[in-house]
C-alpha cells in the first residue's frame, strides 16, 4: 500500500466506528446494518443483515434514549482489504427502555475485524465482525431525565430535542412527528 492509501484507509475505518455511534442512537438499522458485510455472523447460528437488524431491533427495544461518543480507535492494517482495530466508547444509556427512569454511563471497548469489499461497484470498508467489551457500567450522578426542557440556546442545561426528533427515532418506536 502506499501511504495516501493507508491514510485513506484509516480515516474510512474510522468514518465506519463514526457511522455505526450515529446510526445506532438514531434507530436507523438500515444505515446500521449496511456498515456489516452481507455475510456478517450474527451468533452462533444466523448469517446476514436481515439477522443482524432483528438482533439491533431486540436490543434496543431494551433502552431508550443512548449517546455513543467514539474515543481512541487503533487500526490495524493487515493488507489493502483487511484490518483489526480497538475502538473506545463512552455510552450514556436509558437503561430499561423509553419508560425507565434509570440513566447509566458505561465505557466500552470494541474489538472489530474489518474488510475492504465491493458493494454495488465501489469499494468500501465493511465491519466483519464488532466485539463489544464492557469495561464498567456506573448510574449517572444527574440524571438527565428528570431535568426539564433545555429550551437551547436560551437555557443551557435540561433535556433537549434529540434523539427523539429524528425522523429514524420515531419510526423505530412508532411514533408520530413530534
């Protein structure tokens, strides 16, 4: 590989763990799934994206609201088309789906294996494999769902609008416009 190649490898590596953070606290499991290979193991015992987006729906139907924030992400590349990499999150979770009351942080690690194939004519960077690694899990000190609306940039703490107001969100939980 030359090293504009290797740059361009790294930052659309990282671009995948940025996508996956986004998609996952947005509900969008279409964009989700699509960041795996086709032929993603889900378990021991299912293969594909459609068992993949029936894992992430059962999950999340476990928590409500969650803010993934991608820290430090250590690539390693094997060849052009294949790499490892760990990835640190910091996760704030409402812990026991949209009713709970209960705010979490937890710090995550993520061991991957990723791959460079073709999809649909263009080359790009697939997960092939995500392993998520609980470090520790902590209730917050504030909990932000007792606070009230933030009213942003009037007011600068308290609940704001998002996820809710995205248009993935409300679907995912059946909701209307908000």
């Amino acid at each position: 590989m030359t090293d504009l190649e290797r740059l361009l490898a790294y930052e659309e590596i990282r671009q995948l763990a940025s996508r996956y953070a986004i998609h996952a606290d947005a509900r969008d499991l279409d964009r989700l799934v699509d960041l795996f290979v086709p032929d993603v193991r889900v378990g021991r015992d299912e293969i594909g994206r459609a068992a993949l987006k029936n894992d992430f729906d059962r999950a999340f139907r476990s928590v409500g609201v969650t803010f993934l924030f991608v820290g430090n992400h250590m690539i390693d590349l094997v060849d052009s088309d294949h790499a490892t990499g760990i990835v640190y999150s910091r996760a704030e979770i409402q812990d026991g789906g949209l009713d709970s009351r209960r705010w979490i942080t937890q710090a995550i690690q993520y061991h991957d294996v990723y791959e460079r194939r073709a999809e649909e004519g263009e080359h790009r960077w697939f997960f092939v494999r995500r392993r998520h690694y609980l470090v520790y899990g902590a209730e917050l000190g504030t909990n932000p769902l007792d606070l009230g609306a933030a009213d942003w940039p009037t007011r600068q703490t308290g609940m704001g609008t998002h996820p809710h107001a995205l248009e993935t969100w409300r679907r995912f939980w059946g909701e209307g416009t908000p």
